[in-house]
C-alpha cells in the first residue's frame, strides 16, 4: 500500500491506495489531468476573442495557484512569496542592476527551501515537494529580469538578435506577473516559456503574421486562420500513455541502484555491465518523457505553443516543447543530445547565464545547472562530470568528424561508433544523479574504474581544443545550443509577431522541468 505522506490534500487517499502510488504523485498526476481538461475549457470559453486578457489572467493565475494548493499545501505560499518580493525587487531597484538582485534572491531563496526539503523530508525520497514548481518559477523570474533590463537599459547595438526578439520594453503588472509566474499550465511541470511569448498568448496575438516595416519595426498585415491543437494534443497524450506504462512495468525492474549492487558487480562481466548501465538509465527516461510532454500538451490544448507552419503547410506546436524523444535516443554526440533534452532549461541555463558569463562560461553553466538542480550531492557530481565530458567530445567531434563524411559507409560506420559512445557516456554521467548520495556515487564510478573520467581528461590534453566563439558558436556548447536556429525562425515561418526569435526545438531538460516527484 503506497503510505508516503503529502503535504498537499489526502482527498485522493483511495485512489493512491488502489494504484500502489504515493499519494503526492497521484495528487500531481490527477492535477496535471484537470490542468488538461481546464485548459480544453480555457481556449473554449475564455478566448482571446471573447474574453478580456484581464480575465484571462485573473482566471490563469488562480486555477494555477489552486492546483499549486491541492499538490503542495500551504507550502504553496513559497511560490508568491518568492514571486512578490522579486516584484518589489524590479521596481525598487530599477532596471540596471534589478536582473542581478533579482537572480541572487530567487536562486537563493530557492537553494534555502531545497536544502530545507531534504532535511525535514527524508533523505533522497522520490517525493513530490513545493521546490519543483520553485525551481520553474525561479527560471521565469530570473529570465524575465534579463529581458527587461535588455530591453530598458541596454542600447539594441549591445545585444544579440535573441536578446533584442526577447527583449521586454515595458514594466509588467502585478497581476501579469503574477499569472506568468503561476498560471495554471505551467505551475507544475512548467515548460518555461519566454514572457513575450506568454503575453502573445493571452492578448490573443499568436495568429498575427507581421512584416518588417520602415526602421525595422513590425506592422501587422493580416491574421492567420487559427489553427486547431487537437491533432497534436492527442498525439502527444498517446506519447504519455506509452511512457507511463513503460514506467510502471518496465522501468521498476531495471533499477538503476542494481548497477552497484555487490553481487552484480562480483559476477557481472564487463560487456554486461555496459549493457545494464545503458538499459537502466534508458528504463529511467519514460517518466520524464510523461511528465514533460503532458505539460506540453496541456498548453497546447490551452492554444499556447502554437510556432507558425512548417514548409508544408502544416500547423507546429512545439514552441515550448521539453524534448524530442528520436533525437535523444538516437543521439550521436554529447551535443545532440543536451540539444534535445530539457530545451528549455538549456535555454534559459543560455540566456541568464553563458552569454553574460565573463570567463569560463561552460563551467559557469554546468555549476548553476547543479545549484538550480538542488542540493544532493550526486547533482554536482554529474554536471562536473558533464563539463569534462562535454569538453572532450566536443574536442573529439571537432578534430575527427569531418574525416568520416564521406564515403556513406564510412558515415554510418562513425554514427553507429559514436552512437554507442555517446549512450555510454551519458549513462556513466548522470548516474549520481540517480543516486544522489556521495557513497554510492563513488562505489560506481569506482566499479568503472574512473575510466570515462580518465578518458576525457586524456582527450582535452592530447587533442587542440578549437575555442568557441559566443554570438558565433554558442551552438556549440553546453545545453546551450540554437541561438542560430532561433534566429532564422522568424525567417522560416512568417516572421509570426509570438516567436521572438525564441526558437524552441532541437531539444533537450531535466525533471519535468523538473517536478520532483518525477525526479531522476
């Protein structure tokens, strides 16, 4: 019988009782339903077209804090406690320094409610707490602090074609800021999305297609004929289904906790253990591909996430997409698949921290990915082990690769190689993230030997590391890629007023952005 307790409402007790599920997780999971059925009802009845943006946001943002409520209890509070004093932040401060006071707060006050968790709530439990929803809201709070210091302070000459697309040029109400921060789609499992991009989508402006104008400015020529999100929602409700049973059946019997267990590593040979190491973190991906692609389905269904038309004529709802489940499986390079894991961390890990880092970027990036994450041990160790390991294949990829393009069997000879490598290499990196703690994190990296680790380092210092150039080559590094792709959005799609050169899919994220009942 599931017995984990919850802060949140016990109301669905028997239900928890009856699947064999913690209650917390049971409470999420029917929440995130609900957030379906009311986003159906939302893009139904409270149309842009028949109903204010006022009313609009009223109703976003508190469906949203009622869910945030049901889940988490009057823990809740944490989430407009940390939204209304980084409010007061922006206007007291003002906009030349508000995006780093705003930044220390919220990733502060979020780092304090995590190592809170983790001491009142039982060590390393797999239970559903108030800092998942934090963590989103921390990225929402600090991206939009960077946009509306791009777009108040600095001069348009001083940023980047994303910065000037996402920049915001005035200073949000309350209640907008609120309903960004909270609202009912994204308070749970997120995905985060751009503040431009949201506000589009509540004023209705999604389906404007605009042209350049004189000075470069946009001027609205005609609207586009809304286009229906059911076919997309569905399809992506069926990815969901197929991950949650994966996850129940499969999932539970290939732990990854067996990759250190002392009768399997005294017996296993080393083929085996490759194999196992491959085949349990693959086994451990579905929860995430449930939770992360439901969120994107419930915006969806919203009518949010509309991205204008691809070359057939087809209608393209991923502009807040998470992941794209091909690409992550298929990966042949460590860059491939960060490019399509948890893209929207990737993208704010982009925007607020690795194009305004003043050294070491990459390094930057991977630490606050790690304090963002939380305060487990097992985190740092994966994302200090991701910086090497990203390193190192860039340097591989970088002085190898182009001489493996032709002929074709050559091609396909160097994709299966490094597809291999690639699933390995990821599987031996997030391994304590996992696990969590420092000891059994160790015991396995042990059990290998520190043979990847050693391999990387060997790699950075026998091969020229070909230094990336930021604004140029930002594709290239760390969680961080697209900036070019982002770009050529408007281009490639009508130049559509919502896009804000924001371009969201050649994917990669971690937790359901991260809900933490889902975590890894």
């Amino acid at each position: 019988m599931a017995t984990t307790s919850t802060t949140g409402s016990t109301l669905l007790q028997p239900l928890s009782n009856a699947v064999q599920l913690p209650i917390d997780q049971v409470n999420f999971v029917v929440c995130q339903v609900f957030a379906l059925l009311a986003a159906i009802w939302f893009r139904t009845y409270l149309h842009s077209s028949k109903t204010s943006s006022f009313i609009r946001h009223v109703v976003a943002t508190l469906l949203g804090l009622y869910l945030a409520l049901f889940c988490f209890g009057w823990y809740a509070l944490h989430f407009l406690v940390q939204s209304g004093i980084s409010y007061c932040i922006m206007i007291i401060i003002g906009v030349e320094n508000m995006h780093k006071y705003c930044f220390v707060f919220a990733l502060g006050y979020l780092t304090v409610c995590q190592i809170t968790r983790v001491y009142i709530f039982d060590y390393g439990q797999y239970s559903a707490d108030f800092s998942g929803p934090m963590m989103i809201i921390t990225q929402k709070i600090t991206s939009l602090a960077c946009e509306i210091h791009d777009g108040m302070f600095r001069k348009d000459e001083e940023l980047t074609p994303s910065q000037r697309g996402l920049a915001v040029r005035r200073m949000p109400s309350l209640l907008e800021y609120l309903s960004y921060n909270c609202n009912f789609m994204g308070i749970l499992a997120g995905p985060l999305c751009s503040y431009k991009d949201y506000i589009t989508f509540i004023e209705g402006r999604s389906y404007h297609v605009t042209q350049s104008g004189e000075h470069g400015k946009e001027e609205i020529q005609y609207e586009k004929t809304e286009p229906s999100p059911n076919v997309a929602v569905i399809q992506k409700l069926l990815v969901c289904g197929l991950s949650l049973l994966f996850h129940l059946t499969v999932s539970k019997t290939l732990p990854v906790e067996y990759n250190i267990d002392e009768h399997f590593l005294a017996t296993a040979s080393w083929p085996t253990k490759v194999i196992y190491l491959y085949v349990s973190l693959l086994a451990a991906r579905p929860k995430y591909y449930f939770a992360w692609t439901l969120a994107d389905a419930i915006n969806n269904a919203a009518g949010f996430g509309f991205r204008g038309y691809d070359k057939n004529g087809a209608a393209r709802w991923d502009l807040i997409s998470n992941l794209r489940i091909q690409q992550i499986e298929m990966s042949t390079s460590f860059k491939m698949f960060l490019d399509n894991w948890n893209i929207q961390t990737a993208l704010w890990l982009k925007r607020v921290c690795y194009e305004r880092a003043s050294s070491s970027p990459t390094i930057q990036t991977f630490i606050l990915s790690a304090i963002w994450h939380g305060v487990y041990p097992g985190y740092y160790l994966t994302f200090l082990t991701g910086v090497v390991m990203t390193l190192a294949a860039r340097a591989v990829r970088n002085n190898f690769r182009h001489h493996f393009i032709e002929p074709p069997q050559l091609k396909l000879l160097y994709d299966v190689i490094t597809w291999i490598a690639t699933q390995i290499a990821i599987s031996y990196t997030v391994v304590p993230f996992v696990l969590l703690s420092v000891k059994p994190s160790f015991m396995f990296y042990s059990s290998w030997y520190y043979s990847l680790h050693s391999a990387g380092i060997l790699v950075l210092l026998l091969l020229p590391v070909k230094k990336t150039q930021r604004g140029k080559n930002t594709h290239e590094n760390v969680q961080l890629s697209r900036s070019k792709k982002f770009d050529e959005r408007g281009n490639s799609l009508g130049q559509n007023s919502f896009s804000t050169t924001n371009n969201v899919c050649n994917q990669n994220q971690e937790r359901a952005s991260r809900h933490p009942s889902l975590k890894q």
